[in-house]
C-alpha cells in the first residue's frame, strides 16, 4: 500500500506527547508530508526534524498542497470542527482529535460534508479500541450476570499527571474555554465514548454541575444520570478537582456484579465463586492508530465513525442543558 500522505495542523502538546512518535513508527502507513502551526517556535522545531517537509503557518496554505492526500487536524475543541470543513471543502481525507465539534449542529454539518464530497472524517478517540472496553462488553453480551439493571462509576481523577510546560492545563484555550462544562468536554469525552461502547447511547440525562475553582472551565464536577431504552440506569460522578481517593465502577445484573478495576475484572455470579479476568497492559492510542490503518488498507469505516462521535458530543450537550434546566433531557441521535 502507497503511504498516506499526511499534512498535520497544530504541532502542539497532543502532536508531540502522543501523536509524534506513533506515526514515526508507522512510516509504512503515513507519510509525514507538511506541518502548520501559528507558533513560530514550533514551525522552526517541525521544520528541523522533517527536513523534507512543507512547514507553513496558515492551515488554507496546507490544504492547497496537492501532496496532501490526509489531513490530521489536533487544534483547540473551539478550532476543531471548522478547520476540519475547511480541509473537507478543499478536498482533503480528514483525521482529526476529539471532539468532533462543540454541539451536535456543528458535528452534523461537517459528517454530511465529508459524506456529500465522499471523504473520510475520522476521530481519534482511542476508548473506542482499547481492549478493556472490548471486553467487558462481551462480558455483558454473554449475560455473565443476567440482564443488566444499572451501572455506577466515580471517576475524580488529575486531569493531567505530566508537569511543566507540556501539562494540558497550561494551555490558554483550556483555561478559557470556549466549548461547554469544563474538562469533562474536553478529556471527559473519551469516558462518555467508552461507556457508549459497552451500554449504547442512553435515551434521557439529567445531572448537576458545580464550579469549585475559578479556571479550566465551567464546572469541575458534573454528576450524571443516564436513562436507557431497555429500563437499565447509570449515575457517573465526574471532577478532576476533587480528590482521587475511592473511585469505582460497578455494574450490576440480575444474577450479579462486575466490578471493573484498575487490571482487572471482577465477576461475581449468583451461585459462584468469584471470577478474575486481567485487563492487559495497552497504550490505546497506539490500538487506535493500528485500527485506523487497518480501516485504511481495507477501504472500510473504523469502529468509531464520525456518527458515534457526533452522538457522544449529544450525550453532552443534553449533560449541559440538564445542569441549566434541571430538567431531564432527551438525547437526539440518528
């Protein structure tokens, strides 16, 4: 297979503490052929590690480049989904970080862009591939504890254990945030994408959101609860403010509980002696990538596909009217 040739918009944290070194790995599949990024520092940095690449500062110069087949876009959330339509009208493949967009309105417009113009529109939520995910819901479809009646998960946690200059939170857009409910928008998502993953999309949320300092954006904890078509529930508590101390998630059957640790599973039947099932040691994004060059080399969609996106950006959004209404909210997906 001929490599992708693959021109990336915004060389910033995400591109070197992640991206960077999987794609490096993956020359046979990617072809890094240009850069754009408004910072100076960061365009000369590019520049001298990929000698023959094109390095530009405005993101229309890149996408006129015709040897450009693939756009990777890794720009702020508010920057997302606009970049991402400019890329698709100029004809390019996109790639871009999560989230697709900041409503569902502008997540919309750009999935029925890219499938009017026949382009792929890909986001990089490696929840969506991580093993763990993949077996908890085969745990659930083989109804290893009957039918499910609800799940509860604490998730307080530091948003970000890496300090100094390459630390998320020292990013100015973050800060300030234009985009909805603070941080569980912006690394919360990939949470809302693995619980899709093993429950669906649910049918109702209602939650509650309280700001406890005064950065990084409108709330710092969210708590939720998810209403599902088959009568099945789940509350999620979300903050990476309050302390990390006695998180869990249980979920819970008519004929018993699985309890998800950090390694392991932990299934507890009715009538049977506990059974311990090991979450192998990954680097998700890194499953992500392969998935994605996987989908490419076949010519098919990849699990996460530009609609399941645009449906956990609904689950949201409906979080964020719940929390200003205190109404319960329906979530609209197609």
């Amino acid at each position: 297979m001929t490599p992708i040739r693959l021109g990336v918009v915004g060389a910033g944290l995400i591109w070197m503490r992640t991206h960077r070194q999987i794609l490096l790995n993956m020359r046979d599949v990617f072809e890094l052929t240009a850069f754009c990024d408004v910072s100076e520092e960061r365009r000369a940095a590019v520049a001298q590690e990929f000698p023959n690449a094109q390095v530009v500062a405005d993101h229309h110069r890149l996408f006129a480049l015709p040897e450009v087949d693939t756009v990777l876009i890794l720009t702020p959330i508010a920057l997302n989904a606009p970049i991402a339509l400019a890329a698709l009208r100029a004809g390019k493949h996109v790639i871009m970080e999560k989230p697709i967009a900041r409503s569902v309105a502008e997540g919309q417009t750009l999935a029925a862009t890219a499938r009017e113009l026949g382009l792929r529109l890909w986001v990089t939520e490696q929840m969506a591939y991580r093993q763990a995910e993949t077996t908890l819901a085969e745990l659930i479809s083989s109804r290893a504890i009957g039918d499910l009646i609800m799940w509860t998960r604490v998730a307080h946690f530091e948003g970000d254990t890496v300090q100094g200059a390459l630390r998320y939170e020292t990013t100015t857009w973050r800060k300030a945030a234009d985009f909805p409910l603070g941080t569980l928008f912006d690394g919360g998502i990939h949470l809302i994408a693995g619980l899709s993953k093993v429950f669906g999309v649910p049918e109702y949320v209602s939650a509650s959101g309280r700001q406890l300092q005064p950065e990084y954006g409108e709330y710092d904890h969210v708590a939720m609860m998810f209403h599902y078509r088959n009568g099945m529930v789940g509350m999620l508590s979300h903050s990476t403010y309050l302390p990390t101390l006695h998180n869990f998630f249980h979920i819970h059957g008519t004929a018993g509980v699985i309890t998800v640790e950090t390694d392991r599973f932990v299934v507890q039947a009715l009538g049977q002696p506990p059974k311990t099932i090991p979450i192998p040691a990954e680097n998700s994004y890194n499953s992500m990538w392969q998935a994605l060059a996987r989908a490419l080399q076949a010519n098919t969609e990849p699990y996460y596909t530009s609609q399941k996106a645009v449906n956990d950006v609904a689950i949201l959004e409906m979080v964020d009217r719940s929390i200003k209404t205190g109404q319960r909210m329906p979530v609209p997906v197609d």
